[in-house]
C-alpha cells in the first residue's frame, strides 16, 4: 500500500494548479512546500488567456477579477528616458475593466501578480478535502520502484524530523534548482546566463504623481547604453518593482548606486522605502527528459525562460493541466504507461517553443543595446535629438509589439504526441501574434459561444467528448443514414473511458469545428476528427489514451454514407 496518490514537490502557482486539476477529478494528493507560502518577490504578474481558461473550467474566474489589482489601472507599456525625461513611444492596453474577450476565447487575460493569485489556488485546492498541504516540509530523498516511490521528507520548520512514506507518483514543482529533477537524475539543457538581473521592490504611493508621463503598467528605461531598466506597477497602488537588467557578466548593485539607479529612472528626488533587493539570473533552459515511469517534472523545474511575454507560469500550469487528467487517467485505470509517457511527448516542445519565443523577446527588449543603439545627441534638446529619439521610439515600438500581441503563444500551441490521430491534412502554420482556431488533431478545440450562453470549451474537462455536427446529426442519432455513434460508445465503455457525446448543430460551430466528428480530450485539446466514425473506434481510443503500440496512422473509417452530407 502506497501512503500517498500522488506527491506534488513545490507549492507556488504550478504545484497548487496541479493539486486544483487533480482535486476537481477526484485524485488526492500531498503538496509539500520548504517555505511557508509567503512571497516577497512575485515571480509573475500576468495570468495567460489559456491560464485563464483552465480557471474557467474549476470556478474560480471571479476570484481572479476579485483580487486587488485595481481594474481601472492602464495596462500601457511606456517607453522613456526617464519618468521625468522623455517618452520614446507607448503600446496602449486597455485596463481590465475596459477590455474584452477576443472572438478565439470566453476569457481575457487577467493582471494578478503572483501573491493575489497563489492565495487564490490555495483556497480553491484546500477547499477540497483530497488536498493535504504541508508547509516547512522538504523532499530529502527519493527511490523509484517499479510500482511506487520511496520518499523521505524532513519538517524544516523547526524539529528537522525526517519520516519516509511512499507515493504512486511525485511529480516536482519545485522551480529552477529542482530537487526532484536533480534526484531522478535528469539534466537541463540550454542557456543558464542570458542576464544577471536585480529586482527592487520598493514603495511610493505618489510615484505617478511625481513625474509628467501617463500611467502605465510597465515603463522600459532606454539610455544612451541602450534598454537598462525596467518599473512595473506591481498592486497598481504603492508597490512598484524596478528590474536593473545586466548582460551575461555577473553584477552586484550597492546600495548608493541602487538610489542612484532609482533618481535616475525617476528623474527628481522621492520619498521611498525600498521592501526587498533579489538577484536572479534570466536563463533559456530546458529539461532532457519530463520524468521517468512515476517522477516527474513541471514549471520552471522543467523550463527556463526569460519573463518578457510573461510565458513562464503559464507554460507551467499547462504542464499541471496535461499531466494531471494523464495522472487520473492512470489512476482509474484505463490510462496506459503510453498515455503518461506522452506528458513528454506533449509539453517539451512547447516548453522548447515558448522558452525560444521568450528570448526572442528579450533580444527584443535589449534591441537598443545593438541595432538600435541610440545615436550620441539622444538626450539632447532640439531637432537633432528629437530625430534620434523618434529613430529610437519607432523602432522599439515596432520590435516590441512581439511581445505584447501573443495569442498565439497562449492559445495556438498544438500537441504531435502518440496519442493523437493524424488525419493526413496539412498542419497549419504555428502563429505567433495571431491565432486561428482548428482542430487539427492537436490543437486546442475552439472557443465557440453557443446559444444558452456557455462557451464550447465548457463542454470540456471531466472525460472524453465525442462532438457530432452538422445540420442531420439528429437524425444520424437515429441511425437513420447508418453512422451512427453506438460503436465509438460500446468501445469507451469496454475499455472503461469516459466519454459523452454532444450533438450540435449550431452553424458557427459546425464551420469552427471543420468535420462532422471530433473528439476532444480532457484537458480540451482535439485527439481525433473526421466526416465518418473510424470503422474500429476501439483502436481510436487504444491511440488516445496511450495502448498504441508504436502505432502513429489513423485506423480506417467507416465507409462513407452515399448521400451528400451537409457541414
């Protein structure tokens, strides 16, 4: 008997997504965090589209609007000299209050740093009562077996007593310095050093009124070295994180030149209190392997990415959300070995495109450091420093519109897994900036309003779900053309997978969903399509939940109705 499901490494916003996931399918878990849940330094500010989308799903999206951030506060990135110098150009968001959802999605992205959204994580995880969380408790040591993990865990709080017991499962989420990846031995690789970088959080309730620049939720320092700093309003209130962004040669701020860099960003003198001073090094990694049989790792225990574009924690989360319905799966016991070996398959190659698409934006960032560098009369008055400044602002502005437009990158990412079956038709083009909805097997099943109010995606998430559409799909309920969806559910039910099938007819989503029969798996992304039920439903389902055998073609379809079939 194992004492524990499953073992979560690591409580910040990954590791208690993960336990959410686990808990709203009915899995239990024990999450075990070194610290005491305190954060002084929020490691990200930005809750992503798809992130959102997931909160969606477990209830809680209120919470989030509900957090402090305050909803009117502009979402403009700025671009100055100084906050008292000169603005070089603005990319202006709208507030939250103000924006809305874009036609791919139910959700807006949402502006709720790291210490208002933990909390909100943790209350929904804890208000299940399969969650244990144990804080001041590390992980010491672990051992694979074949059927379970040996782990030892030491209370850091105070006793430094060590108790060994066992879990099914353990799953790290312990950040960049991972003790579960170090454990089970797996490696990372890329980059450790793009920029040894500092972060001050300091406070000044009247910083916006001591300089002459609209607000903005960030404001990007350019000097006659190029991009040196950054201020973001962290509450929208008194708080505010300046970053001092170094190069890959490591640097240590004194103090006099932390105030120094401060007058200079502001521009005049100002009251402030300066909270907390964190080094940290902005790396491009990437873990060789996402685990072993029963370890494995997720959040930046598996990736490394700069912040500019704000993947990082979302990045993470979608490994939760992948890794956790594979988990129950297995669990309940029609999961396979495939099916959490495809935890892999799916996520390292996001992990490898969203952590290059991060230093992309970075060389972005730092583009006046080189191609833009700002010409000798860029801080000068007159015609001659207003060319210089006008070169500089266009050309930013121009480079960073990358980062701030990213639809794509949140929502247009698609899984080439085992456990998809390939249709044959031409993969579409990977967006950036842009997102077109398809259900391409892999993609993320689109975002369609239907009439009763409720999102398609909210159809999604608990099992399998077998779409069938089109204007006769009635009827084909029926039997009446002789396709029917009977053999794909005698199929599931055989092999113990849950699946629902929906019918629809509504012309929207007939177009957004491209064939007349999709399947979409629990986490929302399409696992097979086609304008006919497969003739052997069961190896469909054998493919998508992990029993392929090394199989990647599509099994045959059933022989096509003679009649023409409207879509």
């Amino acid at each position: 008997m194992t004492d524990i499901d499953v073992l979560i490494v690591g409580a910040g916003p990954v590791g208690l997504a993960l336990a959410c996931d686990l808990a709203w399918r009915g899995v239990p878990s024990t999450l075990v965090e070194r610290g005491d849940g305190s954060i002084y330094q929020p490691k990200m500010d930005l809750v992503g589209i798809r992130t959102m989308e997931h909160c969606r799903r477990w209830g809680i999206v209120q919470d989030v609007i509900d957090s402090p951030y305050p909803r009117d506060y502009p979402q403009d990135n700025a671009y100055v000299t100084a906050l008292n110098g000169y603005e070089l150009g603005r990319e202006r968001v709208p507030a939250m209050a103000a924006a809305v959802p874009p036609p791919q999605s139910p959700q807006i992205r949402e502006r709720c740093p790291q210490d208002m959204f933990d909390p909100i994580l943790r209350r929904f995880a804890t208000s299940f009562d399969n969650v244990t969380l144990r804080y001041h408790t590390e992980l010491v040591n672990l051992v694979e077996h074949p059927d379970h993990v040996e782990v030892t865990l030491r209370d850091v709080g105070g006793t430094g007593t060590e108790r060994r017991c066992t879990a099914r499962y353990v799953v790290g989420c312990d950040g960049a310095s991972s003790a579960v990846r170090n454990l089970a031995g797996i490696r990372m690789s890329g980059t450790p050093a793009l920029t040894y970088t500092t972060n001050i959080i300091f406070r000044c309730r009247d910083l916006p009124d001591r300089h002459d620049k609209a607000k903005a939720y960030r404001f990007i320092f350019i000097g006659p070295e190029g991009t040196w700093a950054t201020i973001v309003a962290i509450n929208g209130a008194d708080r505010w994180r300046m970053s001092l962004i170094g190069d890959a040669t490591p640097r240590v701020w004194s103090t006099p030149e932390i105030h120094e860099a401060i007058l200079r960003a502001v521009g005049v003198p100002i009251d402030y209190e300066i909270e907390t001073v964190v080094p940290w090094t902005r790396g491009e990694l990437v873990a060789d392997r996402y685990g072993t049989e029963r370890v494995f790792v997720a959040g930046d225990a598996a990736h490394v990415m700069s912040p500019t574009g704000g993947f990082g924690m979302n990045t993470g989360i979608g490994d939760a959300v992948d890794l956790s319905w594979k988990l129950a799966a297995t669990l309940d016991g029609w999961g396979t070995p495939g099916l959490l070996a495809s935890y892999e398959h799916d996520r390292r190659p996001i992990a490898q495109r969203n952590v290059a698409e991060a230093s992309r934006n970075l060389g972005r960032m730092l583009s006046p450091r080189n191609e833009l560098r700002p010409p000798p009369e860029f801080l000068e008055p007159g015609d001659a420093g207003e060319r210089a400044r006008r070169y500089v602002g266009q050309g930013f502005a121009a480079q960073m519109k990358h980062e701030w437009h990213t639809l794509g990158i949140h929502l247009g990412y698609r899984y080439a897994s085992p456990v998809f079956v390939p249709d044959g038709s031409p993969e579409p083009p990977d967006e950036k900036m842009t997102y077109t909805q398809t259900t391409y097997p892999g993609a993320r099943a689109p975002h369609v309003w239907l009439g009763d109010g409720r999102s398609t995606l909210d159809l999604f998430g608990r099992g399998f779900v077998l779409l069938r559409l089109g204007t006769d799909a009635a009827a084909d309920t029926e039997g009446t053309t002789g396709v029917d969806t009977g053999s794909f559910e005698a199929a599931a039910a055989t092999r113990g997978v849950p699946l629902s099938v929906v019918t629809l007819d509504t012309p929207d989503v007939v177009a957004a969903y491209e064939t007349r029969y999709v399947l979409v798996r629990p986490d929302g992304h399409v696992a097979w399509r086609a304008d006919v039920p497969p003739a052997d439903p069961g190896g469909v389902l054998d493919m998508v939940r992990g029993a392929y055998s090394g199989r990647r073609s599509a099994p045959p379809a059933q022989e096509a109705p003679t009649r023409e079939v409207p879509v």
